[in-house]
C-alpha cells in the first residue's frame, strides 16, 4: 500500500507496552509508526482504516531457535531410548539426504512458520551452501547461524570465518543476517572456542549453541562416563571431561557475551546459571523438543532467580511427539501451549514475551522486531478472537485456531479473509 493505513482490533497488544482495547496501528511503507488509542479514529482518514472487528493484533512472532532442514525428518525417529541414539538415527538419516532434499524441507519449514505467525527465525545452518540464497525464497527475517562441528584441534575455524564475512556483504540485499553455531560442546573443541571468541570479539555476531542438552552430556563432562562418551572416546581428546559443566567449558573459552544464545540448557545448577547470567547471554527453552526426549525438568526456577533471558524456539520437527489426530508443524503458538501446561503459574504475558521481545533482543533486534511500536518493522500477527470478555493475553498464548493473518514489512504474506481481494 501507498502512504500510511491503520489497522484496528478488539486488543492490540505491543507487548513493550500493555494492551490496548480498540488500539489502532499505523503502518507507514514497512515501520509501525505509532499505535494510537480507539479515541483517535476519528482523526485519522478512513479510507485508509481497516477494522479488524474481533481479533487481537500482536507483533510477528520471533523464533530463536530452529533446524528448517529438517522439517521433513517430521515422525521418522521415534523418541529415542538415549539422546546418543538419537544422534547416530539422525546422522545416518542425513546421510541419506541430497541437497534438494535438505532445500524442500528447509522452504517447507519456512513455510510452517510464516503461517503459524512466525515473522523472524534463528535458524541453524548446517547446510552452508543452501544460504543465502534459499533466504531470498522466505518473506521471513532469517538469522541464518553457521553449524559448525569439529571434533579435533586441526578443526580450522578460518573457513566458516571467511564465509561469514562473504555473507555479511549480502546482508544488506534482502531481510537476512549470518551468525555463527559452533554445534555443542562435546561436538566442539576449547580451542576452536577460544579461537571464535577472539575473531568475533566486539563484531555483536550472533552466536548460538547447544548446551547442557542431555543427562549424558552431564554424564561426559562432569563424570566420565555414559553412553556419549564411550562414543566419543575414539574420536577425540577426552582431557576436557575434568569434572566441569558443559556450561562451565564454554564459559571459560570466553565465548559467552550478550551476542550468545544458550540453547537447551537442560542440565546446569545454580553456580552454572550464576555464572551464565553474569556474561549477559540469553538461554533459549524448546518445550516440545524436552517432552521429546522426556528430559528431566527444564530448571526454569534456577534460571529466572538468576535472571537469565528465557526465549522460546521450535527446534526442528526431527524432535517432535507425532499425533495420528493432528498434523505436527513447526509452531511457537504449540511450543507455548506446551510451556504453559507444564508451568500453568506463569504469566501468560511473559510467556508471550519469550516469543517475543526477548528474543529480539537476545538477536540484536531490541525495538525493531517482536513489539509493536514506533520505529519497528511492521511485522504483525492477527489472532480471531470470539469470546470478549477473555484476557487476550491468554487467548494468544493459548491460541490453537490455525487461521492467522501474518504481515511482514508492511505486506500481507498471509492475508485476513475479510481483506482479500
């Protein structure tokens, strides 16, 4: 559209500021520039004015954590009996994958998202050639994190460096930004954290990895033993299983800054959480993914008593429950339903902000994504909402309609019916 339009609804919620019933957004080009109260209609010009009627606008979803390669693997290996099984199905099933295996599934979780109200994603990249590119292909914001995995020191971190200063050059083109994804800790080495660390150091490059994922994790670093060590041995120096916490090693290469996102992180204790809420990382929780893998509780309580930024992601569809009853799809909606079953005392306001302005800030995208205010893409998502005297903080969060209209910089990419031409 040319010029500015305004969209009204029942709620309109910026979460950066408490809803507004009746609230009114102004969308100039591709920025919100302002959101008014129901008392300015009157002023503004009607012809550009669309009344949403019962529903409740919200700002575009931003997932931090995704795999949308693969997507496809959806109900393929069944909840596993360990995580190390886990990860020896999932290799060998990616053996089996050509690239334009790993491109339809990659678009096809694309897809998902865009749909289910996703706006921005981190996604993990473990396919390098498939970027930039493939982002062109999206209307969504892509953080695209460079999956790196090096089991010994020779593991030269100059040529994922180099790629990502080749891919910095094209951020500018389209709604795209490179980060960096040294896999895990037992996947990585201290050597090539350290040696991240120092050529990232003052970049504010995106650096997200998988910590504290699983009890054999734990197992390996802290006692020597279990099934992901006796794997492991063969392959690589085990002088790192000294008694510290996988948080503990990555904290001590000094990799952790307010640029990090620590995902999983379902085994830490209270010094861990101490020590990771001192660096100004943020922690990223995948609710379906831990049912998954039936994980022992998420140490939520540990980690909001230190103050640790709690994000929400949808990992990939490979760690996903299947239903016969309902077709599984990568959703935060979903993953935020599941949170909220296992933890009904929180907020429903502050879980949507795990969806939202937390991780944009986690992304470096503090006022521009996730919110609804002055200044920020106009990125939106419009909710049905029939019952008017709910809360419309619980009726998002608990939100399982699946006709969601979605804008991204200022276009409809998922189009309200009462709109459409």
């Amino acid at each position: 559209m040319q010029g500015s339009f305004f969209l009204q609804a029942r709620d309109v919620i910026p979460v950066a500021h408490p809803a507004i019933q009746g609230g009114i957004v102004e969308i100039h080009g591709n920025r919100i520039t302002a959101v008014h109260p129901p008392a300015q209609k009157k002023n503004l010009p009607q012809d550009r004015f669309f009344d949403l009627g019962d529903s409740i606008i919200i700002p575009g979803l931003v997932n931090a954590h995704c795999h949308l390669d693969y997507t496809s693997m959806v109900g393929v290996i069944p909840p596993p009996s360990s995580f190390t099984t886990w990860i020896h199905s999932i290799q060998g099933l990616k053996r089996e994958w050509t690239l334009d295996d790993f491109k339809a599934s990659w678009l096809e979780g694309a897809r998902m998202l865009v749909h289910s109200g996703v706006t921005t994603v981190c996604d993990i990249e473990s396919i390098w050639d498939l970027v930039p590119d493939i982002s062109r292909l999206t209307p969504l914001r892509v953080i695209s994190c460079l999956e790196l995995i090096a089991l010994s020191n020779s593991g030269d971190p100059t040529p994922m460096l180099d790629k990502l200063t080749q891919f910095k050059k094209l951020e500018i083109l389209h709604k795209w930004r490179v980060g960096l994804s040294p896999h895990a800790p037992y996947s990585t080495t201290p050597l090539l954290l350290n040696l991240l660390a120092t050529a990232l150091q003052s970049t504010n490059t995106i650096v997200t990895m998988h910590i504290g994922e699983s009890a054999e994790e734990w197992e390996m670093f802290k006692l020597r033993r279990g099934p992901l060590y006796e794997w492991l041995a063969p392959q690589r120096s085990m002088k790192i299983c000294d008694g510290k916490s996988p948080i503990q090693i990555v904290k001590d290469c000094g990799i952790l800054s307010p640029s990090f996102l620590g995902v999983h992180m379902n085994y830490m204790d209270t010094s861990d959480a101490a020590m990771f809420a001192e660096t100004g990382a943020s922690m990223v929780h995948c609710p379906r993914s831990h049912s998954y893998f039936n994980h022992s509780e998420f140490p939520l309580a540990v980690a909001k008593k230190n103050k640790i930024p709690i994000c929400l992601g949808t990992d990939s569809l490979a760690t996903v429950r299947v239903s016969k009853s309902t077709v599984t799809k990568l959703c935060l909606f979903a993953e935020m339903r599941e949170f909220m079953r296992k933890y009904p005392d929180i907020a429903p306001r502050e879980v949507l902000e795990m969806t939202t302005t937390t991780p944009a800030q986690a992304l470096g995208l503090q006022g521009l994504a996730g919110t609804l205010s002055k200044g920020a893409f106009a990125d939106l998502v419009v909710i049905r909402a029939k019952d008017p005297a709910s809360d419309p903080y619980t009726t998002v969060v608990l939100n399982e309609d699946p006709h969601r209209a979605v804008m991204i910089d200022g276009a409809w990419v998922v189009t309200p019916p009462h709109l459409q031409s």
